[in-house]
C-alpha cells in the first residue's frame, strides 16, 4: 500500500474526525490489532495501533491510529484493487491464476489476503511459489487462524523463532491454545528462544494471550519458567 495521508494529532478523536472525513467507503474497524514494534534505547517498545479499513470501486484503503505517548497519528495507505488480490480474498484459485503477478510483493499480497479470509486452496498454491518469502506461519498467527497454522506444519513449514512472543504480541490467544495445549509443542522448544528480550517483554504484559501462557506453565516469572520447561 500507498501512503497518501500522515499527519500527528494533538487527541484521538481529531484523529479519528480526520479519518472519517475522508470519501474512500464505509470505514469499518478490523477485529485484529496492528501493533508495531521498534527498537530505541537498547529497548522494545510497542506502539498501540488501531486498525481500519475502507474500499471504492478502484482502491482499498487502510487507516491506522498510533496511539503515542503524547500524540495521535493517523496513517492512510491506498491499494488498487486487483483481480489476483479479489481471487485470493474470495478464495478462487482460477482468477487468481488467471490474473497472476510473479513477484514476490504481489504473492506477499495475496498470501496476507487468503490468510485473513482463511482459504486454504490459495495459500496452499501460493507457498509453492519460489518468491513466497517469509515464513507463512508468521501471518497465520498474526490473524490467529489455527486451522491454517495447522496446515502450514503439516505441509512442512516450521515455528519460526520467537512464535511464541509473537503470539503473545498479537494477542493469537486461539493459536498459542492450540500449539501448547493440543500439540504441546513446548517439549521441544529451545531455550535459547526463550531467553529473548522480545519474550520477556511480552510474557509480563497484561494480554490475554500472555496471561494463558503465564497460567499454562504456573508460574509468574520467566526464570522459573525456564525451568518448568522440558527438553
């Protein structure tokens, strides 16, 4: 997508008069959150994102809100639309591959599109592409979609490093239940990937996510998390 408005506000809800004002179609808010992480400092630190969206009849738009410290930003982005993008959302494979563009921003596209909209037919064409990129399990957790996690392992794909923090950081409540409850693949999961500033940032968040995970192992910290864990 396209930047095509970025401007800080001084209150959310001049932000949000803002993003209204604007002619792009029915605004509607997305059920999943787009918080963004940066690095200052030797620090983390995450920066609250409200997430909307909108479309005409040639572009879909996106509006996010960061909520800062002392200030609100408000960031429109524009997308054409697409018939390869349409066949991913829609789940037909056919005009998908009838309209298909070989690089991987469009397969990237089209991959975040068929996760959202949980068709397993395009994703499972698009991840034999060469140019599919990063690992599609990234984007399945972010939208917390088990069944299509589930898939990505049995199709071969591995848990990245850090899917736990990730998880915890988008709040994937359904897919971290999932992976440690029913597959309980924490038997295998390597310390070293516990012993990250990323997950011990996120295990001590107030999230629903990382209050299960702090339940699961039965303990508060994550020393001794560490070892409760088996390998």
């Amino acid at each position: 997508m396209r930047d095509i408005f970025n401007q800080e506000f001084e209150t959310k809800n001049k932000a949000l008069e803002k993003m209204y004002s604007f002619e792009f179609g029915e605004i509607e808010k997305s059920p999943t959150n787009a918080n963004s992480i940066s690095y200052s400092d030797g620090e983390f630190i995450e920066i609250e994102t409200d997430l909307y969206f909108s479309e005409n009849e040639n572009s879909l738009f996106s509006y996010k809100i960061e909520n800062k410290e002392n200030s609100f930003r408000l960031i429109v982005s524009r997308k054409k639309k697409n018939k390869m993008i349409s066949g991913a959302i829609k789940g037909d494979l056919n005009m998908l591959k009838d309209n298909f563009v070989d690089s991987k921003k469009m397969i990237g596209f089209a991959l975040e599109e068929a996760t959202i909209n949980e068709n397993w037919n395009i994703i499972k064409y698009l991840i034999n592409e060469p140019k599919i990129g990063e690992n599609p399990i990234w984007k399945a957790i972010r939208y917390n979609k088990v069944e299509i996690t589930i898939n990505l392992l049995n199709y071969g794909f591995e848990l990245p490093n850090d899917w736990l923090a990730y998880c915890m950081n988008k709040d994937s409540i359904d897919v971290t239940k999932e992976l440690l409850v029913k597959k309980k693949v924490h038997l295998k999961y390597p310390i070293s990937e516990l012993k990250t500033r990323w997950f011990n940032q996120e295990i001590h968040k107030d999230r629903n996510t990382s209050n299960f995970v702090r339940d699961f192992f039965d303990i508060p910290n994550l020393d001794d998390i560490l070892k409760k864990i088996k390998y």
